[in-house]
C-alpha cells in the first residue's frame, strides 16, 4: 500500500497553488472546475510521486484554529539536508511566513522546521 494522495481545503486555490509549486518543487495539473457545485481543485504532484490535492468551494468558511487539535497535525517534505532545510526556512520566513519552530533536532532525531502556509497549516521541513 502507499498513500495516492492527500487533499487540503483552501479559501485561495491560487495562493496556494503557488505556495506548493514556488517553494516544495510541486507541478499543478490542469484546474477542474465542477459548475454545479462550485468545486475546484489542482493536484500538485512531486518529483517523488507523491499528490497533495488542493480543493476550494464556494461555502468554505474560515474557522478558528489551535494547534493542539485531532485529525491531521502537519505535512512533511523532506529537504535532504540540513542546510537545505535552512536555506528553505530562511527563503520562507523572508518571505513573510511564519516559522513556528527550528531550524533544530527534534527529540525524535530529525532536524527540522516548521512553517506555516498561506492558509495556516503547518508544514514540517525535514533534512
């Protein structure tokens, strides 16, 4: 088994669109538009094969957030090196995103950093 694809809701599918492809190397496919229900969606793909499916709709709304929820807590890419995951970090915190932690070792081994995209979620960087 592998995981085919992952799918993330967003208020601005082209922000994001852009987000995924300028800094994590992501290639959008065609746009599909769904004129009866308003849907939206690009699948991102990268080099490895991995998809991560951007959707928007008409009736999204925008909640309150915590960082301490159920469900999906973050999505990794994996940088190669350390100073790839610096480079990265400093590229996006630069750029007006926010770090929420790192570049560092985690007690789990990995070196990493975490940031947030356009839409508020978090995005771990890995070496």
């Amino acid at each position: 088994m592998m995981i085919e694809h992952a799918a993330l809701y967003t208020l601005d599918l082209e922000r994001a669109r852009a987000f995924y492809e300028t800094y994590f190397d992501g290639t959008a496919g065609k746009l599909y538009h769904n004129p009866e229900t308003g849907l939206q969606t690009y699948f991102i793909s990268f080099a490895d094969g991995a998809r991560l499916e951007l959707m928007t709709r008409p009736e999204l709304e925008e909640g309150e957030r915590s960082r301490r929820w159920t469900g999906w807590t973050h999505l990794a890419f994996k940088a190669g090196t350390r100073e790839n995951v610096d480079a990265l970090t400093e590229r996006l915190r630069a750029d007006g995103y926010e770090v929420t932690s790192g570049p560092r070792v985690a007690g789990d081994g990995y070196y990493e950093s975490c940031v947030l995209d356009p839409d508020g979620n978090t995005i771990e960087i890995v070496a």
